[in-house]
C-alpha cells in the first residue's frame, strides 16, 4: 500500500472534529477559563480589594494566570486523553494500515491542536480584555509572554504523549493526565492559595513549574513596565519539563521496542 508521508487535509479534518468532538477539552479549554476568570475577577476580586487603583493590577494577574488553564486542557488533557484512546482502540494502527506514516499522523495532531489553541486563546483575550480592567502590556512582556505561552503548550503536549504511550490503557492514562492536570492548578496557585504561601517543601516543589515564575509579582512588575526580569527561574523550570516530557517519549519507545509495553495490541473491533 502507498505510504502516505505528505500533508494530508483529510487527517487535518479528522483530527480537528476528534478534538473538538470531546466535550470536555472544549468546556475546560475555552469554557472554564473565562468562567473561573470571570468568577476570581468579579466576585472575589472586586468585593476583597478595597483600594479600586490596585484592581487593574490584580486583574491582569488573574488573567496571566488562568490563560494556563487553555494549553493544560488542550495540549496536556485534550491530546494525552485522545491519543490514549486511539493506541487502546486501534485507531493509529488502523491509521498505518491505510498508509499514513507516523509523523504524518502527528503533524496533524500538532496542527489541529495548534489552531484550536490559538483559537480559545483569542476568545479568552478577547473577554478578558472587554470585561476586565486588564493593563496593557509592555512590549518585551507581551512577548515573552507569547513566546513562554506557546512553548509550554508544546511541552504539554509532548507531556500528554509521552504519558499516554507510556501507560497503554486509557484508563490509566486518563488519571494519570488528570492528576498532573490538577496538580498543577494547585501549584500554580489557581486554586486559591497563591504558590509563595505554600509550606516550604510544596513551595519548593512548585517552583519547579514554570507557572510559579510567569505569574509572580517580579513578572506583573515586568507586565506593566516597572523594572526589568530575571528570566533565570523561568527558563529553567521550563527546560526541565522539557526534558521531563522529552524523556518519557524516548522511554515509551524504548520500551515498546523491548515489548515491555504493548499499544494496541488488541483493538476493540477483535473483542
């Protein structure tokens, strides 16, 4: 059968529909952001923050920080769930039979999460930047936080890989991805405490996420153009999830090749 290694629209387009079909990528990368944004901004913000000059301040920083929600529900839980469903069922190796090589088939998953992304992403700018007393940028912030933006979303995305291929159920892979999902929120301080009040061994733990750093008082300083920014922490922090998610991808290789995992060795079509 004819490979088929070059772009293909039709693989684009199922990926697309495979992507926003899942109900819940779309509640939790579009939906839930706005929402929780909207409730800390409106209804804990505005009634905790007596002095109204530092609600545009607070504001922006719910905004920097809930704007992670998008790329951990798309790249990490919208891919890494997907992708574990269709090694479990079948669906790549079927893929294969029909001629499409694997970098192919990745290609469109990278680009239709890539669109979808940038997509809820300018949706969620959008509200926030109608219904929220947001500051403007400087423009070495805006870039940075563009650029930190969408490179963690691609490393979630390896994250949501490797961890799919590594687990070979979508079960596990399921509460794997959640775990990791939450866990972040928790440390990145979404879930109400912020990170530098943590105890110290979880403050620890937490400053290896890059979430720590982009949305620390040093970065909303930086936002509004007072001072420069130490890029140290930030930097760092996001090589070593790099390296993290880099290394499970190699590590599912390495194993599938030894036979000690096994992905879709048994379609459901078989049952």
């Amino acid at each position: 059968m004819k490979k088929q290694g070059k772009f293909s629209l039709k693989l684009l387009k199922y990926e697309t529909v495979n992507l926003t079909s899942n109900i819940f990528t779309v509640i939790f990368g579009v939906l839930f952001p706005i929402g929780l944004t909207a409730l800390i901004a409106f209804a804990i913000g505005n009634n905790v923050i007596e002095d109204p000059a530092y609600i545009p301040m607070f504001h922006t920083q719910v905004f920097i920080q809930m704007s992670m929600l998008i790329p951990l529900a798309t790249m990490l839980m919208g891919h890494g769930v997907n992708y574990a469903h269709e090694l479990e069922t079948g669906a790549i190796q079927r893929f294969k039979l029909y001629g499409f090589k694997e970098h192919s088939i990745l290609g469109s998953k990278i680009l239709s999460h890539l669109i979808f992304l940038a997509i809820s992403f300018a949706i969620y700018c959008a509200f926030a930047f109608i219904a929220l007393d947001i500051i403007v940028p400087s423009i070495w912030a805006l870039i940075t936080f563009t650029l930190f933006f969408f490179i963690f979303s691609a490393i979630l995305f390896t994250l949501g890989h490797g961890i799919a291929s590594l687990s070979g159920k979508y079960s596990r892979a399921y509460a794997i991805i959640m775990a990791v999902y939450f866990g972040v929120m928790v440390l990145g301080g979404m879930m109400g405490v912020p990170p530098n009040q943590f105890p110290n061994g979880v403050r620890h733990i937490a400053m290896g996420i890059p979430l720590y750093y982009i949305i620390s008082e040093q970065f909303i300083n930086f936002w509004m153009g007072i001072g420069g920014y130490n890029m140290a922490g930030l930097s760092v922090s996001t090589a070593g999830l790099a390296v993290l998610a880099i290394g499970l991808i190699a590590l599912s290789v390495f194993l599938t090749k030894k036979g000690k995992i096994s992905q879709a060795a048994k379609p459901v079509y078989y049952e």
